[in-house]
C-alpha cells in the first residue's frame, strides 16, 4: 500500500492532508466560494522534483509560487513586493476579493542557468526548502538572485489567525505535518482559463490518488484565534 493510499484510510480529509504532507505528496486545498473560489495544488517545497513542476504547469496551470513563513521572511529580510516597487501601479493594496497580497521578491537559485526550465525551478524551490529549515545558518542572498522565476509569497504572522489564503493554509499544513516552512502552491484552471471548480477539482484528486480538502476544514482545525 503506498503512503498516499495508507493516508486515504483516514476518515477526516484533514488528518489525510497532515499525512500525505509529511510523505511528501500534494494536497488540493479549496479555499472558500467568497474568497478566491480556487482551488491550489500545494506541494511541500522539499518534495517538488522536476516532474513535480511539470504536473503544476500542465495540470494546475496557474502561477508557481513558494510560500515561506513571516519569521523566514524577516530572517531574510524578504519584503512585500508592494513595499519596493517605486511606481504608481503599487498604489493601494486591497485585492478585489476583499484581502491583501503577499507577493514578495521572485528568484532563481545561482546555481541555475535561465531559472524557468523545471530543472531550474526544481533546484530553486527545494533549496528554499532548505533555507526555510534553519533561516539563522543560512545566506540568502549567496544561494539565491533576484528577479528571478519562482515567486515567493510572504505567510501572515499569525498564519489562518490573521489571513486565510492558500499561502497561510499550507504554511499551517506544512506546520501540522511538521515540514520546513515552505510550501509551493499554484492554482488548478479548466480548459478555458477560468478557476477549476471544486467537483472537477476532486475528481482530479481522486484520479490521481491525492487527497481534495476544504480550507474551511483546515480553519477549523488550525486556527487558534
């Protein structure tokens, strides 16, 4: 029986996104009907190979980023991306769906050539993994250069307790399966462009043996506000 399959006997979809996080496999983390409507494919960045990137741009299809923890942020002095833009398309911060961004720098690691092929984006996601481990012993800005293709995602400090998007949920599921903070998310599209609904979303992850869970399950579960 493999872990995705021993992590599907568990009757409660959040303790079998806790397990098939801590072995590695992604989760489909809807996020709510009033909020985005979208549902992510969220990896633990430590997993993600080549062929992981390669699932996320043919089979999610939307934008690849890492989401690291405000204390990794700080340690490594990572700014909202709004802080440092010197430009009027920075004004104002509030997205149409009623909360605010957590973009900060995009980067590639050094050791990359263009930084976008799946090799590429691999090496740097899985380092971030590692610096995201122990952020005190670790150099940014010798690992890493910027601008670069993977887009880092700043966490609220206080996670589900102070911003409830798929950058705080799977900072909280990496935290539950006792994973480094950092996780890759990228939202799921349909054929047409648009946001891939929640049926569609867990018939994917049924067909690929992963598991489909709501964030309001995870906010239930994870919030201690």
């Amino acid at each position: 029986m493999s872990r995705t399959e021993r992590a599907a006997d568990h009757a409660d979809p959040v303790e079998r996104a806790i397990e098939a996080f801590r072995a590695g496999d992604p989760v489909l983390v809807h996020d709510a009907a009033d909020r985005e409507g979208e549902t992510d494919l969220i990896y633990p960045a430590g997993a993600v190979t080549p062929a992981a990137v390669a699932r996320l741009r043919n089979d999610a299809g939307g934008l690849v980023c890492v989401a690291v923890s405000d204390a990794v942020a700080r340690a490594f002095d990572l700014p909202f991306a709004r802080e440092v833009i010197d430009h009027p398309v920075a004004s104002g911060e509030t997205l149409s769906y009623g909360d605010r961004s957590s973009f900060s720098l995009t980067v590639n690691h050094r050791d990359t050539y263009t930084g976008i092929t799946d090799d590429d984006r691999s090496t740097t996601i899985t380092a971030l993994s590692r610096a995201a481990s122990a952020p005190d012993a670790f150099d940014f800005a010798a690992e890493f250069r910027a601008p670069g293709h993977v887009h880092l995602l700043r966490g609220a400090p206080d996670l589900l307790a102070d911003r409830r998007g798929h950058t705080e949920l799977g900072l909280a599921l990496a935290a539950a399966a006792e994973r480094p903070p950092a996780v890759v998310v990228c939202e799921m599209l349909d054929d047409s462009g648009g946001a891939l609904s929640p049926a569609d979303a867990r018939a994917y992850a049924d067909h690929e043996g992963f598991v489909y869970v709501e964030g309001a399950r995870l906010v239930d579960r994870f919030d201690r506000s």
